[in-house]
C-alpha cells in the first residue's frame, strides 16, 4: 500500500544523545516535511524538503538536523543540543495537489 | 507571519448533533486544509480548501477567502468523528503550513 512510514513509533532519548526518526514514503512525493507537536498544541514545522539534495529550516529548527540523499527518505535527527525534546513528531508529504499526508508519528521521551 | 486561531477550543456533541468549527486566518492565504486527528495521533487530510465550498459525505467547508475565514460543518456526528481538528494555511509557496491549536471534539452516545 502507498504511504508514509514512521519508525520508531516510541523512542526515548539518554542526556547527550543524538537520535534519529525515520521516515519513508512510496507516494513518489518530491516535497517531505518535518513537524512537532507539543501536548495540547497544534503542528509547528521544523524542516522542509522540496526537492532530493536540498531542504530548508522551518520556524524551530534549532536542535534538529535533517538530509535528503534519496526521494523516499527524509530522516529526522533530534541533537543533544535539544534541550526539551520530548514531543510528538510528525512527518508529511505533498504531491502535486498540495495536499498533506502524514505518517503515524513518532513519540519522543527523555529519560 | 500568519495567525491561524481556531473556535472553540473544545466541544463535546451527543451522536446525532450537528456543529460548525471556525478557523480565523489573519493573511490572505493560497492554502488552507482542514485535518482530522484521532486518539492515536493520525493525521488525516478532510478538505484542501482555499476557496469555496466543499462537501464529503457527513462533512462539508466553506472558505471565505475575502473574510479571512474558514468553516468545517460535521453533520450527524458519530463517535468516530472525536479527536482533535486542525486549520492550517499557507500564504506563499513551499506548502508551508501555519497549524491553529484545534478544536478537541468528543461525541457521546
């Protein structure tokens, strides 16, 4: 089935540590995107990608790091310099009808 | 840039009530999609809508992009229909979306 997949669905991150989110889609979308959403709060978008070999920050991007190496794929690495990474994370991509689809999210903790 | 607020922050319907969600944008928009969030977290896309009318079974929605406003009617509601509803727009390129904090719906029988 075509769609967006999200790996790991939990994941808890150690003091220090740098952490990757996985998201893959086979909708053959050039655009990905990034979001996290805090309890009670709407999406606030952390990268971008329109295109493979090229992303843009969005409005929190501090903390986070992204790449785009293949079209499929748009990992998302939570750094140790995230200093309040406990959050839902969303991934999305758009294809020609600017429509959004979404992965069923990845939920962070610190321990 | 741009303000989504969304009306009202939470609503609670017995099975069978009809209700009508507000979105408020504060720029003109090029974008503007309502999405369903359910208990687990699943975003699902109910309306790309920057303009117009709209309907889809039980839900319909109107932007009324001149006013700075958008409308998600939900007919008949089932408990199915709980969980959290999102406006989000968009005023340049890049589908950058701005998320409202959504309304939280439940249905009761």
């Amino acid at each position: 089935d075509g769609g967006i997949t999200q790996s790991p669905k939990y994941l808890f991150r150690k003091e220090g540590q740098n952490v990757t989110l996985s998201c893959e889609q086979n909708l053959n979308h050039d655009a990905m995107y990034w979001y996290r959403q805090d309890p009670g709060q709407g999406l606030r978008l952390i990268y971008y990608s329109q295109i493979v070999n090229d992303f843009q920050k969005g409005d929190i991007a501090e903390g986070y790091s992204v790449s785009r190496e293949k079209k499929e794929s748009f990992p998302l690495t939570v750094t140790s310099a995230q200093k309040n990474p406990t959050a839902f994370y969303l991934c999305a991509s758009v294809g020609q009808v600017d429509i959004q689809y979404f992965g069923a999210g990845t939920r962070l903790s610190v321990l | 840039g741009i303000q989504v607020e969304q009306s009202p922050p939470d609503l609670i319907l017995q099975e069978g009530a009809n209700s009508t969600l507000r979105c408020n944008f504060s720029d003109s928009v090029n974008n503007l999609q309502w999405f369903h969030q359910n208990p687990w977290g699943q975003l699902i896309n109910l309306f790309y809508i920057p303009s117009g009318t709209k309907q889809n079974g039980r839900l319909s929605a109107t932007t009324v992009a001149t006013e700075r406003y958008s409308l998600l009617y939900i007919s008949s509601s089932q408990t199915t229909d709980s969980g959290v509803y999102f406006c989000a727009a968009d005023t340049g390129g890049g589908n950058k979306l701005t998320f409202g904090t959504g309304t939280q719906l439940k249905v009761e029988l």
